[in-house]
C-alpha cells in the first residue's frame, strides 16, 4: 500500500510531508470514503472502517464497522476488531494499520518506554 487521506486535506504541508516521509512521490491520494457531518465511512479488505466525528454517529459505527477511530473517547463499543479513540491516541501517538492481514503499530510501540513520554 500507499498512505491515503480521508475527506478533504485541510492541511497540504502536513499531507505532503507524510507522504514524502512515507515514499510515496506524486500526487496525494484521497481514499474513496462517503462523508458527512458526523463523520466517514470507508470499504477496505478489512471490512468497514469508520471515521467518527460526532458521538451520535458512534451506536452506529460499533454495529456495522470492523474499524472504528473516533475523536472522542469511547466506553463501549464490543463490535469492531480495532477502535483508537481520543485518549488511546493522545496515550500512544499516531497510528499505522495495515489492512491485509490487519496490523496495527502505534509510535509508542515503536518507540518503547522513555523517560520523556507519558
């Protein structure tokens, strides 16, 4: 795979900089998602990824995605195989999933324990 964005690229710099840093040269890569205001929702060979911006699109997303990544922080959502929500992120960094077979690495599983981090 490429790394592909999700809706509008808000900030072109940031964009690019990922994907020079990733290796993919050429033009940036907007993955095929349907969006709203609540958030997006995405096909991959993983199943159903959704993107959720509002905590009312959540009950949803839990009963019909195999990925979730929410803004917010999340209790309770049994159904998907991987949810990163607002604290796992904020706790761990970014994160890379690969989606065939799904994988997933955060920076600080890559990175280890360090004094500096929290």
């Amino acid at each position: 795979g490429r790394l592909g964005f999700v809706g509008k690229v808000r900030d072109a710099y940031a964009a690019d900089e990922w994907l020079e840093r990733d290796g993919d040269a050429g033009p940036r890569r907007i993955a095929p998602a349907r969006c709203d205001g609540w958030g997006c929702v995405l096909r991959s060979k993983a199943g159903i990824i959704a993107i959720s911006q509002r905590y009312e699109a959540l009950a949803d997303d839990c009963a019909n995605a195999a990925i979730v990544i929410a803004a917010f922080d999340v209790r309770d959502c049994p159904g998907p195989k991987l949810v990163i929500d607002r604290s796992r992120a904020m706790r761990d960094g970014a994160y890379a999933i690969r989606l065939s077979p799904l994988r997933v690495e955060s920076v600080a599983s890559a990175r280890g324990k360090r004094p500096w981090s929290q």
